[in-house]
C-alpha cells in the first residue's frame, strides 16, 4: 500500500471527515465502480476514499460506499491537479484493503472494478489520465535498467549508455503524442529533458522551448533548459532563454521560480553582485513566494555553497540511534537528500533511488536521508511502508533546522552530492535526479 495509505492506516478512519477549502483553483473528476466478492450476493458497504496527506493533517477529497450491488458512485474534488492515494476499506470500516494512486485532474472521469479477495491481482484506474500515468511510470522502470548498468558495469560502454539514456527520454517525451495534455505526459516532458541534459543539450532546448506554463515542472524545466544553453552558447544565451520562459509563466510562483533560475546562473557564474541584485528583486516583487525566503539567503550560499567549496560541516542523530557527522563519513562521498514523507515526486523517484543504494557498495558511498518533517509518527509509518536504505536523521527543527538550513535547501526533494574529500560536487533540486544519477555514477566510476 501506498505511504500516504499507511498514513491513513495509522490514524483511524474516523478522522478523514475533514473538508477542504473552497479554493479557485480546485478540480472535479468522476470515477464510477463496482466492487464485488468471490461469494456471496451482497456487496454493499465497501467505502472508497481519496484523501490528501499533509503531515498527519488528512482531508477527505472524495467518499463513496458501494450499493448493494457493489456499485459506486464518486466525485473527487482536489486542491490542485495531482496524484492521490484512492483507498478501498473493508465493510467494517476498520481495515484497508487495497489502495492505488488515482490522477485527479478537471473534467477527467474513469472507471474501477475489483473483486476479492484480490490475490496478485491490483487494482487499477481506467481513464485517459491514469492510462498515461502506468505509461509513465513504466518507462521510469525501464530506465532503472539502464541505471542498474551504468552502477555496476566496470568497463562503462558509452555508446550504449547514450543510446539507452535517448531512448528513455524519446519514450517520456513521446508520451505528450499518445496521451495529449494528461498530467503524466507533462510530468514526463520535464523527466525527459533532465534525463537528456548533458547528453544533447541542443535538443533539451529546443524541447523545452516547447512546453507549457501549464506543465506543473514548468520551473525545473526552465532550470533544466538554462544549464543546458549555457553549456551550448554561454551565459547571455541561458538568460535570453530565461526571458522566454518568464513571459510564458502562468502566475507569481512560476515567475518567482523563474528569477531564482536567473539567480542560480548569476551563482554559477560567479557574478555576485549581480545575484545579489536578482535577489533582492526575487524579494520584492514576490515576497509571499517559498522563493523570497529562499533568496534571503543567497550570500549564504555564494560564500559556502558553489560547486568545489568544501560542504558544511554538520553532526546529527540518525533514527537508528547512532549519530552522523560529515568528518565521520570522510573518505567516500556522501549523498544528502532531503524529503517529505508523502512527497509524491519524491515516492516516485524512490523506487530508482533504492535500486542506486542497492547495487553501490556500503563503502563506496553513504546515502543520509533526511525527513524535513519533524513529526516522527508520520516518518516511521512512511519507512514502514516504504523502506528508504541508509543512514536516516529526522530534522527536529523542519525547514527551519540548522541541517536543512546549512545547505540552503529551499524545496524537496532535494540532493547533494559530496565527494570523498568533502567538496560538493552538486545541488539537484526536484527533478534533476537524472543529472544526480549520472553525476553519482561518474564519481563512482572516477575513485574506482
């Protein structure tokens, strides 16, 4: 079952009645179903709900109990497009039975059928929406092959690594061709443009120039596209691509997110005053963004946090009991990767993430993953679950914690790379985990 379903499973079902706001920008989608038994005539009194985890906080997007029948009948209204935890409860109400991830967008209706006991079956939505989600999700798996390669093979084939990285971007970004304007497909658009980065950047600009404002990745695309046309043409290219994106942004956010790119390139650059500047202008024009908190901080990170300066120093409990320091992990590099239990891009890239942990010596790298919920219930259910391999520290003080704030970690997921002498190698926010791998398996590969 899903994390965000052995959430639901710690809390007891009473406390899901919460109702959501009634937000302008909240969609409506409609799934109809029928769930049955092997025996018996009855099938009344099976509860469906899709629900949206906020730490221990769940609110109730949709309920429906199934008619004698076995029939049901469900609208699901969301705060914003996404993917949801949907949930079949037993009749008693006590027991969950089965869950699956369910794409909510506006307008979008499907259809359910179950039978149990299920045995090794699943359950799957049927509508266009969640079609092109199992697609999706099916080429990211296709893709840890080619991961599991690039780890453990020694004599590293480049011709085929870049052959087998085209393919897996092609199929993502091909999926906007066979499943049109679905959530997944843009989700896969940004996917395929980080995986393709470093590879063929002239390609990676030229798609991005043709995704949406509508794409919820549009910020980490316009960060994916910028590296790639100043690795292409230089600076003044990445900044007249950034204008572009700006005036394609759909709102504040996006556009804040934009300026932070523009700050980012500024850093990269080493031109300090003049991300300075983009700074306080990031600030002023959109202070109510995460990105205004994020930019009070950018001396903070030219001093300390560029490619090659040595990574702050820290010390902390880890959930096992033990406690971790960066001195005490010397030797080897060391990934730090921030997240929220529940997070869903951070659950969608854990499968991969486990499979890198996997087929990586112990000594050849240690992973630290740190929860940036201080709520310890809500991270046991989630590695319950969900198991997450290596050290584990809960941040007590969220994002507020001196370990989420020495690295300046203004979103999560987020990764740093930290080689064995201790400098940083990279910072991957959000959907830069293709340039993470990629950036992990050549250190790997450069201290063998």
């Amino acid at each position: 079952m899903l994390v965000r379903g052995a959430v639901c499973g710690v809390l007891l079902l009473g406390t899901m009645a919460g109702c959501g706001g009634d937000g302008p920008e909240q969609v409506q989608s409609h799934l109809l179903g029928r769930i049955t038994t092997e025996s018996g005539d009855d099938f009344g009194g099976f509860r469906v709900l899709v629900v949206d985890v906020e730490g221990r906080a769940i609110d109730t997007l949709g309920r429906a109990v199934t008619a004698s029948d076995g029939a049901f009948d469900l609208t699901v209204t969301a705060p914003e497009r996404g993917v949801y935890p949907l949930t079949i409860w037993g009749r008693d109400g006590r027991r969950p039975l089965t869950s699956t991830d369910y794409v909510v967008v506006d307008e979008d209706s499907g259809t359910l059928r179950a039978e149990f006991p299920l045995e090794d079956r699943s359950v799957q939505v049927r509508s266009d929406e969640n079609r092109a989600l199992r697609a999706y999700r099916n080429t990211i798996a296709q893709h840890r092959h080619v991961l599991v390669e690039r780890l453990r093979t020694e004599a590293v084939d480049s011709n085929a690594i870049s052959q087998g990285v085209r393919q897996t971007s092609s199929m993502l970004w091909n999926l906007r061709t066979t499943f049109p304007e679905t959530y997944a497909s843009q989700l896969g658009a940004a996917e395929s443009l980080s995986l393709l980065a470093g590879w063929d950047d002239s390609l990676v600009v030229a798609r991005a120039r043709q995704v949406e404002g509508a794409n919820p990745r549009y910020v980490e695309v316009a960060q994916i596209a910028r590296r790639a046309a100043a690795r292409l043409h230089g600076q003044r290219a990445a900044l007249d691509l950034l204008d572009t994106f700006a005036a394609r942004a759909q709102g504040p956010a996006q556009r804040a997110g934009i300026q932070a790119a523009r700050i980012r390139l500024f850093i990269d650059s080493t031109e300090a005053e003049a991300a300075l500047s983009a700074a306080q202008r990031l600030r002023n024009e959109y202070p109510d963004t995460e990105w205004a908190d994020w930019a009070e901080r950018v001396q903070y990170e030219i001093d300390n946090l560029r490619e090659g300066m040595r990574a702050p120093l820290f010390e902390a409990r880890t959930v096992q009991g033990g406690t971790i320091s960066l001195l005490g992990l010397a030797g080897h590099p060391v990934v730090l990767e921030y997240f929220r239990p529940g997070n869903t891009l951070y659950q969608q890239q854990l499968a991969t993430r486990n499979v890198m942990h996997e087929h990586t010596r112990p000594d050849s790298v240690t992973f630290v993953s740190i929860s940036v919920s201080p709520d310890t219930l809500l991270y046991r259910a989630f590695a319950q679950n969900q198991p997450v391999p290596g050290r584990a520290v809960i941040a007590s003080g969220g994002m507020d914690d001196a370990l989420v704030t020495a690295y300046n970690v203004a979103d999560v997921p987020t990764r740093v790379l930290i080689d064995a002498t201790g400098r940083i190698v990279g910072r991957y926010p959000g959907s830069a985990f293709f340039t993470f791998q990629r950036d992990l398996a050549r250190l790997l590969r450069a201290s063998e």
